[in-house]
C-alpha cells in the first residue's frame, strides 16, 4: 500500500512538474505602452529560438501592427514603417521585413487569452517566419486544430493584456494588400478619405523588442494550458479561407464578420 501512495505520489508529481513552464523573458516596447511577454522555452524550444532571432537582429524594430480582427488577434511582425509609403493608397507597397528559414510547427500548447503565436501560410503548417500575433480571446476551439495547429510560444504580462485590450478598441483602415484591418490612433474616416498620411503616429508601433531577461528558468512557475488533440477522423467545423502570405486564416469566417470603421 505504502509502494501504491509512493507510485501515485510520483506521478502526480511528474504531471505538475509537465505543465510547468521555463520562460525567457522578453520586453516590448510600443507608443501604447510596454508589457513583457514570456516565452516556453521548454515546450517550443524551435519557435522560442526562431523569434529571438528575429529580436537579436533587430528586425523587429520600428515595426507595426497591421492587422486586428477584433476581439480574435492582433497580428504583428512582418511590416516595418516607411515614411516614404505613408499615404493611404502606397501603404499596400511596403514590403515585407526580411524573413529568415520557416521553422516546424510546434503545436503543443493552447491559443487561450493573452498568449502569442506563430502566423503561417495557408494550408502550411510549417510555414511560419517572422510574423506573430497576440490572441485577444479564447481560440482554442479553432486555432489549435487549423492548419496544424498554431503554436503559441509565450504569454503576455497581465500590463500586456491591458494594452492588448486598448489595441482592440482602435478604429481600423484597409488601405489594400496586406492591411485590410490595420488599426490607427488619432485617424478618423475623413482622414482616410482625404488620403491624409498614415505616419508612425497614427500606427501602433513597435518601436523595439528586447530580451530583458535571458535565463530560460526565470519563470518556472507558468502553467500554460495544453492543447488537446482532435480525435483521429474527426475534423473540426469551420472555414479557413486563404488569404495573403503569413496572414492567419480567420476561425468561423461564416459567422464571424469584420468591419472597418
């Protein structure tokens, strides 16, 4: 009996320590405001390696946001700010950062409120590079299952979610090509109209990001959530239209309509 408690001690243990999480710790830095983000090193150790890449090379740097499907994700990491293509109808010139090798999908954790993950093409599980984006709700129910799965690698701070929170209540503009949903401060529809330029200050900026702490142990007491696995021969409802290179296939695009205001 003592052999029994000790066996199911053990394991219970096991299964704690499993959903237990190690974090790199890294700082964005806006013009709505910083929050940090801590990155599962352990359990999407590819994706981790992958997006600070991207950091340590500064690409990410004077960047911005160019898509917000409210209340579903913020979508970040592709586009850099040009002054030169600022008027509304340039804007869908601005070419994409510089990308380096995809990485492989790494689906094990779930896309539940306030964590971040990898945008990938169509139909391409393992086609994700430098663009990410910030899960405003709950999206377990899809995206943990289209496409592969999307791996979520990190988690906002509970500052980040509050600043996440204010990025959904921005109007948004569709300039064309890639920014059919791109969210704007201070830059109303008469603006728009009158191809007044979009400039640094009407986008959210992502002025830098930074690690501001290294140690993939800092924060060991993260429990992120696990995604749970479909079934074999069950497929999940639910379209996923194509749509630009690296742009998330928008979950329940049937039921789920987006509006520019």
């Amino acid at each position: 009996m003592r052999f029994k408690f000790l066996k199911i001690s053990l394991i219970s243990g096991l299964l704690a320590l499993a959903h237990t999480a190690q974090a790199t710790i890294v700082l964005f830095e806006t013009n709505v405001g910083n929050f940090e983000v801590n990155l599962f090193d352990m359990h999407t150790p590819a994706t981790v390696e992958n997006f600070l890449n991207y950091v340590e090379d500064g690409s990410y740097d004077n960047t911005f946001i160019h898509r917000l499907a409210k209340d579903f994700v913020i979508q970040g990491g592709g586009f850099a700010y040009d002054p030169d293509l600022a008027i509304p109808d340039k804007i869908r010139l601005t070419p994409h950062i510089e990308k380096n090798k995809s990485v492989v999908n790494e689906p094990v954790l779930s896309n539940r409120r306030g964590t971040i993950a990898m945008a990938k093409v169509a139909n391409n599980p393992n086609s994700a590079t430098s663009e990410w984006f910030f899960n405003l709700t709950n999206n377990s129910a899809n995206l943990d299952y289209q496409n592969g799965g999307f791996t979520v690698f990190g988690q906002v701070s509970e500052e980040g979610l509050e600043i996440l929170d204010e990025i959904n209540k921005l109007s948004i503009v569709s300039p064309g090509g890639a920014f059919t949903h791109m969210p704007v401060l201070n830059y109303t529809a008469e603006d728009y109209r009158n191809n007044v330029p979009i400039t640094d200050e009407h986008r959210v900026m992502i002025h830098r990001i930074t690690v501001v702490d290294d140690d993939p142990h800092t924060a060991a007491d993260l429990k992120p959530v696990f995604a749970v696995k479909q079934s074999s021969g069950k497929k999940k409802k639910g379209g996923a239209p194509g749509g630009e290179l690296l742009l998330i296939a928008l979950a329940c695009a049937a039921t789920r309509r987006l509006i520019a205001k």
